[in-house]
C-alpha cells in the first residue's frame, strides 16, 4: 500500500536520507518545514475533507524530548485529526524510559535514533495495515 507520510525534520541531511529512504518503498513524503505547517495549529477543528486524514503517517523530530514538545500531536487529536495515533511517531536521540513510555502512554509511537531502517520500515507497515481498516 502506498503511503502519504508527513515529515517534520528540519535538518536538511536528515530530510533528504529519511525522503529517500522512504519514497524507496513506494511511499509519497511531503516535508514539512515545521509543527507550524499543520493547519490544526491555527484551527479549532480538523480541516481534512470527509472521512480521511491528510496523511497516512507522520513522523516528527523533536530536538528536546520532553512532552511540551510534543504538544502539537496531542493539541491534533483533541481538534479532531483523523489519523490514529499509532501512525504517528515522535523520533528523538535521547529518549529516557519514562519519556518514551510516556509518549506510548498517549497513543503514539517512537522512532529512536540513531535510526535503524529495518524498523522505520516495520512501522511503515503497521501504519499500512492501519490505513486498511480505516478505510
């Protein structure tokens, strides 16, 4: 199943090796040059037409893990965002176990890194499988 994957990565390095990496597997990637890009962060309600989110899975990078930090996927859900949590991954170096089950306790999921394809890959998949059932 092709993808359309959200990436929020603003170190171009990173960008490029992430775009790559993932249109390689037949996905489409949109970068994102920042959290101000989603429309929800100027919105009271998702603004994504019909049934369908905008995106089948999003990956943002946040440079300080902390949960402040990834307030723009929790402030998405509470506005109504279609896509389920799981599709959505928070990557970071320096997760501590507390943090990184924190975030899980929210719903989402996490890409630690340095990255290691092979699981990039696999939750590509999962988000896949999870695109099916909604549709």
């Amino acid at each position: 199943m092709k993808l359309r994957v959200l990436l929020f990565e603003q170190n171009p390095s990173l960008q490029r090796l992430l775009k790559s990496f993932i249109e390689g597997r037949g996905h489409r990637v949109q970068v994102m040059s920042g959290e101000y890009s989603c429309s929800l962060h100027e919105l009271d309600a998702c603004s994504c037409p019909s049934e369908k989110p905008c995106a089948d899975a999003v990956i943002i990078n946040t440079r300080m893990a902390t949960i402040e930090n990834m307030q723009i996927l929790v402030d998405q859900a509470k506005k109504g965002c279609k896509l389920p949590r799981q599709n959505k991954a928070i990557m970071n170096t320096v997760f501590t176990e507390s943090l990184e089950q924190s975030v899980r306790d929210l719903g989402f999921s996490t890409i630690k890194q340095p990255l290691k394809m092979a699981e990039i890959a696999g939750w590509l998949n999962e988000c896949g499988e999870r695109a099916k059932l909604d549709v």
